[in-house]
C-alpha cells in the first residue's frame, strides 16, 4: 500500500484501483521542485516557535536532498515505485525517511490544502516567467524578419476574408503578428504579478491554525508581498494559475492564426514561403511530400487547449468553496494546459525560424485582385467625390478590367475622372505607388512601417527589463 | 534520429526538438494491438496479387511477434528508446527488423492514413464494447440495490431544486439512476454498429491505390461490413471515434449527477450514505475525515471530459477534408478521453458497490418538507376541486403547518373541505400513504416499482445477449 | 404582475427583475405548438377517469384556438405583453380564459416537469426531421454536382496538409463532402427514433400521480412507442434534446470543413472557385471586393456551436436527478444550438447551389506539386522494388526534375530503372494517367467514382424513403 | 432589399435568406450608442484635412439626431424595418438621410473593420466599468454580512470534501466569499485599462489610409491613449472583448459555487438559509414547495458561459489574420457572453440580499462530524506529539466516540495523554474554544476575522476611488 498521510481513523485498507484512480502522482510531478521549495519555507514558518532550530536544520537538510534527487530523476523513479497518492504525500513520506524524528514535524500546522494551494502559485510564478521570456523572444524575432523584409521592399496582396484587398509590406504584416506576442508577453507578465501577490501557506485546510507560525516570514522567504487574507478563501483559490493557463490558450489562439497563414502560404498555390527541411515532414507514400506539419500541430493544440480550458473552468463551476477533490482534476487539467501549451509555442517559434519567405513571388502578385482599386476610389474622393460615389466608380471599373483580362490602368481612372467631370485625376496604379501614397500612422506605409519595428524594439527592451 | 517512414527528398535531417514535438508515441501506443491486426489485415489485402505467400507468410509471422511483444511490454521500451514519431511507424520499423526483405513490402499500397483510420476503428470497436458491458454491469448493480431496497421498503423524500418534493421509495431513485446506464450501454453497442460498418484499408493517402490490392478480403477479416466508399472520406473521417468520445463523455455526464448526490447524502446533514473505508480517504490534518474522493474524482472528471471533448471538435473545425497534421491532435484527444473516462466509469461502479444506504434514517425524513402536500391536493382536486383551487388551499395548510411547527394532518384536510363545501375527504397524510396511492405506471408506487424493476432486467438481459 | 402557475403558500409577489432574469420565454417560445400537442394528449390522458368528456372537448376547442393563435403570431405577442414566465405556463393561463371552468382542470396530474420533458421531446422529433430533410437534400445536391463534374472530366490535385498529393476527380471529392452528409442524415434519422420511444407524460413533478392518468393513450396519441418507464429519470432525462443539439453541432463541424475549402478555392491564388453575386458580399471600403462570407459565417458557426454544446452539457455535470432549475438553462442551450444550426446549415446548401467550379483551371493545375510521383513509386514497387526503395528513388527523382524546374517525365523513369537493374518501367506521367491507373474500389479511378455516385443515390433514397 | 454600404462591382441582387443570415443586427444593436460615439470621433478625424467644417457640423448633428433616437428605441425599430445588415451600416443609412451630401462624407477613409474593432473596445470599455460596480457592489454587500453574523457570533461546521472539517465563524466563510468579488472587480479594472489603450479608427481595411486623417484626435477625443500602432493588427484584434467576456465567466463561475453551497443550505437537511419569498419561486403541482430558482440558474449560467467563451474562442483558432466574416460571429458571442452574464451577476446581488441565515441552528451544529478532533491533535503536537502520532490519536479518539455515540470530550485527551506519557493536556473542546483558540492571520479566529473585515473594506474604498 501506498504512503498515505492520513488514515488514524480508518478500519480498512483502500481499494487499491480506486486508490490508482486517485493518484495524481503522474499530473503533479512536474510540481516536486515547488513542493520543496514550499516545504522549506513552512520550516521557516514553523521555526517561529512551534519546532526547535536544531529539528529545522534536519528538515532544511533533508529537503536538500530531495530537491537533488529531483533534479537526478532519482525522486520521481522512488514515488512513482512506492505509489505515491501525489507529489506532496511522496515528498513528506521522503523527508521523514531522511529526517528520522524531526520528519514528523514537517508536517505540523500545515495541510495539504494550504501547501498544494501554494505549492501551485510558485509553479505558475515560474511558468509565468518562461512564458514570457518565450514570447518576447519569439516576438523579437518575427520583429527581426520585419526589419529585414521591409529592408528588402518585400510586398503582398492583403487580404481579409480570404480575397486580395490592399498593397501591404510583408514587414506590415510581421509586425501585426508580433504585436500578438507582444500581448502575450504582457499577459504573462500579469498572471507573475498576481501569483506574487498573496502567500496561502499557514491557512491550514480551511480555517489557519492554533500553532504560532510565522506565516509572514513564509510569505517573505517565497517572495510573496503578503501572507493570504483569509484562509477558507485561499486554499480553494486556483485564480492565478487559471490565469496562467488562459493566458497560455489566448497565445496559441494567437500563434495557430499565424499558423493557418503560413500553411497556405506554403502551398504551391501560394509558394509564399518554403519551410526549411528540418521543420518539415515527408509521407510514408507519397515521395514528393513536404508538409509544414509543426504549424498544423500547434494549430491544432490551440483548439484543443481551448477545450482543456473550459474543461478546467467546468469542474469548478456549481463546486462549494473550499477545498473539494475536484481540484485534483483541476490542477492537473491547468498543469496539462501549461505544459502542452508551452511545448506548443516553443514549437512554432523553432518551427518559424525555419521559413523563408519567396520575396520575388510575393511582391510580384501584390497587385493581383485588384488591390489597387481602393486607391483610385480614394483618389476620386481626394477630387471630390463621395465616398459612396467613388466606391462606384471605382467598382465599375473592376468589372470592366476583369472582363478584358487586364488590370486597373490610366484608362479607368480618366474614365472615372470623366464621370465625375473633373479632370487631371491621378491614382496610384501600382502596389508599390499604393503603398506609398499611405500616410496615416500605423500604415503600411514604408516610413510608417519603420516607426512601428522601432517603437516594438522599445517596448520589447522594455519588457525584458521588467521581467 | 528516429526510424522515420518517409524523406525520399528530404537533404537535411529534422530538428529534434521538432521531432519530439510532433511525435505521437506517448498518446497512441495504447493503439499497438490493433495496429497489429490492421497490418495483418493488410497483408492479407496484398496477397490478392501484390506479394507471394511466401513474403506473407513472413510478414505475418513478424507481427505475431511483434503482439507478442506487445503484450510483454518489450514494445513499448523498444519503440521509446528508439524515439518512433507513432506507433504505426514503430511497427513498421519492428516488422523490417524481423521480416527481412519481406518486411520492406508490408508498407506497399498503404499509407499511415488510411492505416491510422482502420486502427482507430478497431480501437473504438474494441473500447465500445468493453465500455457498453461496464456501462450494463454497474446499470445490474444498480438494478440489484433497488431489488433489495425495495424488499426493504426504504423511503426518502424526493426533491427537485433540493427541496423535498414528494415520498419515495429509494428504490425508485435507484432505477432512475440505472436508467441513465442503460440508455449509455445503449449508445455504445450503437457505436459499436457505426465502427463495423466500413473499413478504410486500402484507401491509401486519400486517392485509392493502383495495386490490386483485396480490400473486401481485408474488410472481412477485420469484421466489417464492407469496404469504404470513397478513399478520400474514408482517410479524413473520425465519426466512429468521436461518437465513441462522445458517448463516453455522456455517460460520464450522468455518471457525475449520481455521484453529486451521493456527496451530498454522505454529509452529515443528511447521513443518507455510508461509504466503505475502502473507498473513503481521510485528511493529513484533520483526524476524524471521512472524504468521498471517489465520487468527488467522478463528477469532476464528467467536466473535464465535457472540454476535452470540445476542444477534439474544435480541432476540427474549418479543417479541410482528407488527412491534415491537426488530426494527431484530434486522435491523442479522443484516445485520452476514452482512456480517462473509462478509468472513471469503472472507479464509479466500484465505488458505488461501497455505499451503504442508512435506511432508517432516510425512511424518517420521507415525510420532511411537506412531501405530502401534492397528496392533500389530489385529493381535493379528486373532490371536485380544480387544480388552482386545491393548489391554493394545500398551500394555505402548509403556512399554517408550518407555523404551527407540525406536520400536515386530518385537520388540514378538514378545513380544505370546509373551503370546498365538501364532506367527507380523505387524503394520504404518510409517505407510506403517499406512495401507495401512486397508480400511473412508472410512478413510485410499490406495484409499479416492481414492474420497473423486472423490466429493466430484461432489457439488461437483452443488450447483454445482443452485445 | 405575470399569471404565475404557483405561488399558493407565498405571501411576498415575487422581485420584478428576478421574475424577468427568471423568464425562459425569448427562448422557449419556439416549442409552443408543441406544448399544445403535448396538452390535447394530456386531455386524452385525463378522460381516462379524471375529467369529463365536454370538459375534454372545451380543453381541445381552447387549444385549437391557441394553436391558431400561435400561427398568426397572435399568441406571442399576448405571451410577452402579459410577462410570461415560460410558454408552458402562458399556453396553460391563455387555456383558462378560454376554457372557463374547463381551463382549470388541464393542469391536474401533470407538472412542469413532465409537461417540458414531453414537449422538448415533440420538438426534437420535428427538428430531426427537418434536419435530416436538409441534409438528404444536400447530399443530393453535392451528388448531382458530383455526376457533373466527372462527366465533364474535372481534375485538381488532391491535398493532404494542403500540399498537393495525388491527381483526382472533382468528382471524387465532391463525394467525400457528399459522404459526410448522408452519415448526417443517418443520425438525425437515429436521434428522431429515440425521441419517440417513451413519453414521460403522467410522469408528475417525479413520483407519478395519485390520478387514474391513461399514459398509453397519451403516449400512443403522441406517437410514442410506450410510456417511459421511471417518472424520476423521465422528468430530468434531456439526452433526445442534447442527441439532436450534437447532431447538428456535428453536421456544422463537417460543413466547416468543406467552407474552409471553398474560401481557400474562392482566392485568386486557386481560383477553382466563382461564388455567383447572390451569395457573395463586398467591402464598404475596397471596390473590388467579392468576399465567400457565407462560408465564414458557417465555418465560424460551427465553432461557437462546439462551445455551445459543451456549455449545455457542463450544465448538467454534477447536477442532482430529477429537475433542477438548471435545466432551463439547459433547454435554452439546445434550442439555440438547434435553431443556429439550422439556418447555417440552410444557408450552407444555399450557398453551395451558388458555386461554380473553373473546370479548366483546376483540371490544369492536377499534376502540379509532383503529384504523380506515387504513381512512379507504385510502378516501380510493381516492377520489384520494395516500397522503401521505391519511395527513395521516387523522391530523389523529385528533388531533382524541381531543380531543374521541370515536371516528373520518363527520363526520371527510365533513370530509376537503372537503379533498380529492371527495364522497360512503364509508368503513368499525367493527371489523366494516374487516375485512370487507379483501380481499387473506392478510390478516384472513373469507373469508381461512377460506382460510388450510383451507391450513394441508392442510399440516398433509401433514407428519404425511411424518413 | 436593405440598405448595403458595398455592391459597387455586383451585377446581382442578394440572396434574401442568406442575407438575413449574415445580418448581425439583432446581436449587435446594443453596440448603437458606441458607433455613434465611435462615428463623431471619425468626423473629428477627418476634419483634420478631409472634410470641411461645414460639412463636420452637419455630420455631427445628424449623428446627435440618431443618438437620441437610440435612446428613445426609434432607431432600433427603423433599422429592423429597414432590414439593416448591421448596426454599424443602420446608423451610416441613417446619417445619410439626415445630413444629405454631408452624410456621404462619413465612411471616406474607414472601414467596417476599424468601425467596429473600435466600437468594441468602446462597449468592452464600458461594460467592464459597470461589470467592476457591481462586483464591487456585491462585495460590499457580503462583507455588510460578514460584519453582522461577527458581531451575532454565528458558526457552522466549516466543510471540505462537504464534510465537516473544523468550526468557524460563518463571517469567516461570507469573507471567503466577497473575496472572490473583489478579484472580480480587480480583472473588470484591468479590463478597463487595457481597452482605453490604443484606437484603431483610422486603421481602414487593413492597411491605413492615404487621406489625411487625424488618428491622433480621433483617439484622444475616445479617450484612448494613442492611436493603434499596426493597422492590421487593429482590425483582427478582439484582445479586450475577449478579456472583458472572460472576466466575466470568471466572476460567474465564483459565483456559482457560492450559489451551490446557498442551495445546499436552503434544503432542509442544512436549514441554515432561508430565501425570502421574493427571490423564491414555486411549483405548479406541489402547493408546499419554495426553491431557490435564481441560484440555480446563476449556477447554470456560469456552465453554458463557460461553453460560451470556449465557442468564442474557438471561432478564432487557425482564422488567418486580419478580417475574417467569421468575427461577426465571434462578435456576437462575445456580446451574448456579456449581456447575459451582466443579468446573472445583477440576479446574483439581488438574491443574495434576500437571504437570511438561520444563525441559531447554523452554530448549533458547528461542532458535529467531530470538527473538534484537529484542535485535539494540536493540542497533543504542542505537548509533544509529532504531527503523525496525534493524528493517529486523535483518530482513534473519534472512532471511539463514534461508537459510543457521543461528543469528543474530557476522557479522550486524557486518553491520549496518557498514550503520550504526557499529563494535563488541555484542548479546546467546543466549537466556541476551537475558534478562539486560532491565532495566525487569516484564520478564523474572532480578531482576525475583524481585521479581514477592515482590510476588506479598505480595499474595496480604493478599488472604488479608482474606479
């Protein structure tokens, strides 16, 4: 049988399949180094009188050897063969068999409650923080290839729904995805924020304790601001680390909309980008394959996480406060989004460092689908027309060129000029003229486009400085 | 590097990061006996013409060792160490190993697509079944309990919003809840029909094949019906195994409401349910808990599944037809949803075969609440007295019961007729009244109950013959 | 105030914005004609010994005019201006002016409970119908489609990953979108036969009536196979409704996918696709706009439809049997999710009828990407080499007819024949060639394509005809 | 046919269904007076160079006219007549007919998507400020309670697991409570911020404008901080509404575990809750019943809000960046998540107002279930025990009286004292002692429940004087 923490009252041995069903060992053991760390600061808490300074150094000293033994895999090895229940039943089970009498105290003025409420906050403080760095990278990155693609006068057609709509910079478009990662970064920063904020240990199962714990000193040694509020409030709170998981979905949604541009762009049709060799996977029947799979991939974790999400959200909804064994499933359902996610964004950015971009073919269709003609409705209103009016003329002038197989030219806009009775009207008639003529901040324009990479490189040194 | 089934034109080597990203390995090995049977299968669809009998023979005598290895657990360690992409490479590469030239033709005329898509069906085959007789065991369970309860005469007062409706016999709750079981056995032998239907193999990538291979003969081998129709649906389809997910989903769903209310009779306030030390765990602090974890496991777990379920869905929306890389996701979500809510259905029949019902004390509150009031009504609605009328003045006596601080009796019925201008009313004013006055079928009525009970056998005898 | 049906022992009116946050009308004033069904087989039900024969009569001429009433669109309005708290209950307050001293008997042995349990029961058998009706005619549609392009001898290069894999008729595909309807139809077939096997009517709040209710002749009336067996389980059981909400979410995830083809085909960069005017829109802004926005509107739907469903289902998890007042929420979650779905999958087949396929410049884009290349693998593996090396010689022969930016031809043949010590290697090295050389049942070859159009008509009309 | 801002380039009239199917009016009418406030700062954009002042003056009247006929319900009533295909196109017509040439000028240099991206972030703006009130205002209001029931004295036997754990204040639990409002009203806070960011009017389709537009006044004059910095960006990016709609979720699944236990407690099992007759609804058939309908259906809410949001999301996953149609849907969503979470969070207030706590029987059960035994093991750990050895003893204790029947009392700690070789240990026996005897902040302890009290309050001063 397992080492279970309780049983003083109980007759029978568990169900060992039920037992098995309850573990959570497998979900948890991503937590062992917080429980440690954890672990040492209710040594400190008790240290404030409840357990000598010489049973402290044995628990202190027998912590230390459980975090090496973490970090060998020695740990893991040892609870999954004992049968652990959880992470944090395993690790007090270990100090007690290191610590000899002073084990048993380990455990004295706390519960799992209090000490897995907190054990979670460090794990999401911590997952906050890589998860930042991530995205800034990822962000800086993406930030890079603006400035290299607008360098390179690289251009497009922009679309929306799918249809050639306007002339844009290819760095106009890496920007707008950065910008996204940029979000996520702060995001991230947020949730670190808030899982700083208030330190549950000392709060007992529900209703804090009758030992003297220094719960402040506790607070401090983890580098939280302050000791919880109130304790039936703080063992049943997962906000921070639900906080932490929603942030992870909102970046995958992010990076799979990325992810769904650069597969059709990676199709012949297409062949606006080629994903390196090593980013690419073959079939096992078809010879000339060469599938951009790491963005399906992460595509497709955005929408199953998406998922995970309102599965952890709905094991809480209609739950008493305080703790229910529901927030096992919960817990382990934020740890699975977190580390799922996580290997998700590592992937895309690996993943997009592997593209290049077919500058020659893009800028060379930028013009198709009339992307132009938005710039000679423009023009007829810069003389005079309504917006409406304009849009018409315009739109006519489409239908016209479609019919002959051309492109919008001088014709159509003397034409127009004619209807309108003006005279001497000129448009921009081609993508690189279009894009020019956009003077409004945060334009695709050339020397707009170069504003927006410098003010992200800002924010993004910003970010980093604060993180 | 990996033994990978595909790079014909590939000049670099993956990245392993990438790799490890999009290997499978972990989520389908569960997969690997019918992997086995599928390429069995196959084997027989290429000696129509494709291979000798003599390579056939080789082939298959690879794989039977191969499931050996399976069953030993050598299969798994080896397709780790080796760091297989998923468990249909690892097979391939095992049967080369052992098969020699031989094994080189096992891949011919198929691809993993419409591989992976025969295995999943011969999964969800597999997991129907076994689920749809877990599903008919606990409902038997739950069948035997009422039996005896019945005999026992337990009663409760039946609630709705959680407030006491009308008298009840345990019994009949009993069957309700067997009822949900049944109608989930139901849905998996009809999963079960959906996943024998039509078999993929010999779809190849999405296209059909241009070997004459024998797909009718693999067909039959495997236990469907016939072929699938159209090469192109057949690699993309993953209705069998979401209806599978789905069903599962379901009956855990019901399984959850169950569960909620054995939680709430387990607290004191109610003291309804005693669950066995063997499936009770306690708490590292407070010595006298007495926790019902399983339950508590179950419901939550119905929640996470309900995501995990919508997140399988979302992975397919806006996907286009035939095989794209999200459907990896799609088929690690689905395995994981029937795996974990299969480990929970059977935690919930074990766990309910732990409960003890304390007939005594729910008997004694049956009459709680006012849960005769409805009988008083009917009485006077059977007196002549409208149903508004009756409603109002049974209403009426319960304020003044209740203020009284006494239950509902024969005065209360007196006064009513007064109000009628009746004479002479006679009203159920017990539980035990109250339930013997039920005369519609499937009402509480002892009778009734009977008749519930026998028929719910036979059906359970039926689906178990059938499945 | 609102005619409430209760209230006998409240001595407060009830809070004016809770009664309205309370208020299930706006959502469940669809299932009106339903309800009034549901009641006139309640009369029937109570002429078995409760009521009269001319109170019967006055009840069904009451709700004759109520179904009238609910044609003209007259019923809602008086629903809505007297503040209704549902449609059951303002049917119910609209019978007793009509009825007189009738009206006040239609309530007697019945509840909400079972009244609302019926009546949604009543609506998902219409609403499967209907749908399946929509999807037979769909699929129907896609056939006729099919039948017309494979006369006409339409190709395009069939994708997996959005690469081009292998050369097939649009035929073919136009059967795989086909196929996922008629598998659409087969379960709203499914869904429309459990919600007519057992009638809840006579079912009580949960414990059945004291009252001499005939449930056969209701249930009979109602067109059910019998009455249902456990009043408990009937007046909480919502699986017909969640069965009918998952159909449609399903059929919604499988139309999305076929959208997201269209739009990508709707690009210039495919071009495979002309959306007629009527069902395209244009931009406010951009002139030239033609935007597919019907297929974003569906593919979109289907998401929002999967969060939808799991938020129904999540409001069951953890709810106590019986009725809960949760399950209004409930119900107004599968009626949405119902009628959403419905008007997308309409506009779906409206939409399609709408498409028109650019024959000649799909058919001219069939071979591209190498399309071909299996075929060379597959006439190599059927000249001796095993599948590995045929994929090898296949992929280098790609990477170097790229190179040389040319398409695979029999040079590439010829030097892979070297390689392999055979001779004379005939392979197929056209989109034409390589469909025609496909020859397993199921897959794009001409004949089979014409087989599977003719096979999916028979079933076809087999289902409308069952239907 | 209504009136379309776009058709310059069709030759055919819409689909009149499918039109209706794309029109979002009924889901975006709410969105009225943000467009219009959103439109005058478009006017004062374009002032800047675009349009005369003259011109200006006459655009801003009309949009005066259209504001007041909001308010006054005209303007819904027109656009539904008027068949509008949205409420941003409605008010466009509307201003045309009211400024005649003028009207024309108001869509020069916008479009849709800019329209909208910044009318949403208007509504998102404030919704969140109304969403923080009443979050603030509902902590208030508890902690009112906390106040009260402190002062009374009041105690339950505090519940994990919904059995009895130890005694506490019901104070203690209601803090617990307005804890989760006030984290609540911090996210609607931070909502707020993020949404008065950056602008997007002036972002056009997508990609700028090559009018002279000033964005920098636009967004000041909307209180933004700066205009948006990537104009792709600005027109795909729902950040802010996504943010608000989840905040929301959040803040109901809080609340629906708060309803749960308010439910539970209403039931006579508990009876610690009564809900006056205000808030209480009852039943048709059953004359006694009085259910606590608007907790359920909060509890419910939050479900299907969670699905909701899930849906939302997932309408976004692998949507190519940039304005997709499918946005209207994910609008729309987002809409429904916020107006019908606003009423359940509204309902919640209201009702929670309308309970009364039965103080008397609460505190008289405080110390069933044994909730004593922790402050026995304490007591054994302060004289000497290891954590585990007390635990044991004190569960053997609770055995022992269990059996017997009876409290814990004297004769068990001398008991264990004597296990211990210890004598004269005294712990605290009555619930009253338990409470007192708890000395680390945040516990439940008369004193520091008062301080949790203060610091509430101050905290919710502050969160209001920044409001």
């Amino acid at each position: 049988v397992a080492q279970l923490q309780w049983g003083g009252r109980f007759t029978a041995p568990p169900d060992e399949s039920l037992l098995a069903f309850g573990s959570s060992l497998e979900e948890d053991l991503v937590l062992a180094p917080f429980d440690v760390t954890c672990s040492m600061a209710h040594v400190r808490a008790l240290r404030g009188g409840v357990i000598s300074d010489e049973h402290a150094a044995w628990l202190i000293g027998a912590l230390e050897v459980v975090a090496r033994e973490i970090d060998s895999g020695a740990f893991a090895a040892r609870a999954r063969a004992a049968g652990a229940e959880d992470v944090h039943g395993a690790i007090d089970a270990r100090v007690r068999e290191l610590a000899g009498a002073a084990g048993e105290l380990l455990h004295a003025g706390r519960s799992r409650n209090d000490q897995v409420a907190t054990t979670l906050l460090l794990y999401t403080r911590d997952r906050a923080s890589s998860a930042g760095a991530t995205a800034r990278a990822t962000a800086a990155s993406i930030v890079q290839r603006a400035r290299e693609e607008r360098d390179a006068g690289t251009m497009l057609a922009g679309c929306t729904h799918r249809q050639p709509a306007q002339p844009v910079l290819l760095a106009f478009v890496l920007i707008a995805w950065a910008e996204q990662f940029v979000r996520a970064a702060r995001r991230f920063a947020a949730v670190g924020s808030i899982a700083a904020e208030v330190c549950p240990l000392g709060s007992g199962a529900l209703a804090g304790s009758t030992l003297p714990l220094d719960r402040a000193g506790a607070a401090a040694a983890l580098g939280f601001t302050a000791p919880s509020r109130n304790a039936l409030d703080a063992v049943g709170n997962r906000d921070a680390a639900l906080d932490l998981a929603h942030s992870y979905v909102r970046a995958l949604v992010d990076a799979s909309r990325i992810c769904e541009e650069l597969i059709a762009w990676s199709a012949p049709a297409y062949g606006f980008v080629r994903l390196a060799d090593r980013a690419s996977t073959g079939s096992s029947l078809m010879p000339q394959k060469r599938n951009p799979d790491p963005f399906e991939l992460v595509r497709a974790r955005a929408s199953s996480m998406v998922g995970a999400y309102a599965g952890a959200l709905a094991t809480l909804c209609g739950l008493a406060t305080s703790y229910q064994r529901d927030l096992q499933e919960t817990k382990a359902a934020v740890i699975s989004i977190v580390e799922r996610s996580s290997s998700a964004l590592d992937a895309f950015g690996r993943a997009f460092d592997a593209v290049t971009f077919d500058r020659q073919r893009m800028s060379s269709t930028a013009g198709d689908g009339y992307t132009i003609a938005t710039d000679v409705a423009d023009a007829l209103i810069a003389n005079g027309a309504t917006a409406r009016v304009a849009h018409m003329l315009a739109g006519a002038a489409v239908v016209r060129a479609e019919s002959l197989g051309r492109a919008l030219d001088e014709s159509d806009v003397a034409e127009a000029a004619v209807q309108l009775g003006a005279s001497d009207i000129h448009a921009p008639l081609t993508p690189e003229a279009s894009i020019a003529a956009k003077q409004t901040a945060g334009s695709t324009g050339w020397a707009m486009v170069g504003d927006q990479i410098a003010s992200l490189q800002d924010e993004l040194t910003h970010l980093s400085a604060g993180a």
